[in-house]
C-alpha cells in the first residue's frame, strides 16, 4: 500500500492536532487545590464537599464561575501534607 500525498498531509495535520491536544494545561493545574486543614482531609468523597460548598451551606460555591458539577476531585488536586 502506498501513500499518496493527501494521505500524509492528513497524517501530519492529525498528529499536529494530538500534540496540540496533550500540551494544553489540564483543569488541575490550574484551579485551587483543597486545603490542607484538618477538614478537607477528613473529606474523601465529593459529598463530602457538598456538606459545606452548596446554596445554603457554611462556605457556598461562587456560580458563576464555578461550573455546576459534582465530582469536585476531578479539578482540585490535594495539597501535599
């Protein structure tokens, strides 16, 4: 099988494409980690979070900007110690 010129012009945009991809910052290093207190490591799960981040909790989410989502985890990494 041999390639023709379109075939390795699609090849090179499609690779320019995933090296783009992978070089973006992930939502991590990016947003705030979780505190290093003695409550946030008490909290293991992300109901855990919604105790005290909601509409009528102790310490509520600013919306906006903070998106609407649950899994709390996936965006704010723990803090080392």
């Amino acid at each position: 099988m041999t390639f023709k010129k379109a075939d390795w012009v699609f090849l090179a945009a499609v690779g320019v494409v995933i090296a783009g991809v992978s070089l973006l910052p992930s939502p991590r290093e990016q947003n705030p980690t979780v505190p290093a207190d003695g409550e946030h490591r008490a909290a293991v799960m992300e109901s855990d979070c919604r105790q005290c981040h909601t509409v009528g909790g102790t310490r509520p989410l600013r919306i906006p900007p903070h998106p609407k989502r649950t899994d709390c985890l996936r965006c704010h990494a723990r803090t080392a110690g």
